[in-house]
C-alpha cells in the first residue's frame, strides 16, 4: 500500500485479518534528516505507529494485526509512506 499524504481507510474483508510488517518512506524530494511520524486509527484512538528518519531510520519493522476497520496516515508532504503486509483467513480454532 502506498498514499501520499492522505488517510487511507482499510476495511478487511468478513473472516479476513489484514497485518502490517513494515512501514518505510518512498523518495523523498529533499533529504534533510526530517521526522516522520505514522499513525494509525481505529475506531476513535488515534496512535503513533513509528516516527521514521528521512536520513537515518527510512523504515520499521511491526506486527499488527487487524480484524476491523482501521486508517493509516501520516503528515509528511514531501514524499509518500510504502506499508508492507498481507492478507490471511481469520480461523477460529476449536
């Protein structure tokens, strides 16, 4: 997934779990060693998911896993945020 400076709203399919492995900045237009902090929204709780480095720290590692609605965004308006994940079947074991 990729956006570029607005939310993106990710709503999993029904018996489906979305996770998130990785978050890292696309190029970025001038390479002064700003911060960039991720957050990510579910329901009304807004969280800071990782501040990234645009010199240093270009990326993080993470393991999220969400089963409902949730929004990741970012306030960085010289680049865009690549995120890293995958789909799997939500099994309920017995």
């Amino acid at each position: 997934m990729e956006f570029w400076g607005k939310p993106l709203k990710v709503i999993p399919e029904e018996d489906t779990l979305v996770h998130i492995s990785q978050a890292s900045l696309g190029e970025c237009k001038n390479k002064k060693g700003e911060t960039v902090p991720l957050y990510v929204k579910v329901g009304n709780q807004k969280l800071v998911l990782g501040t990234l480095l645009s010199e240093s720290i270009p990326q993080l590692n993470c393991d999220l896993v969400f089963d409902k609605e949730f929004e990741l965004s970012h306030n960085w308006g010289k680049g865009s945020d690549y995120f890293v994940g995958f789909k799997s079947p939500n099994i309920e074991y017995p």
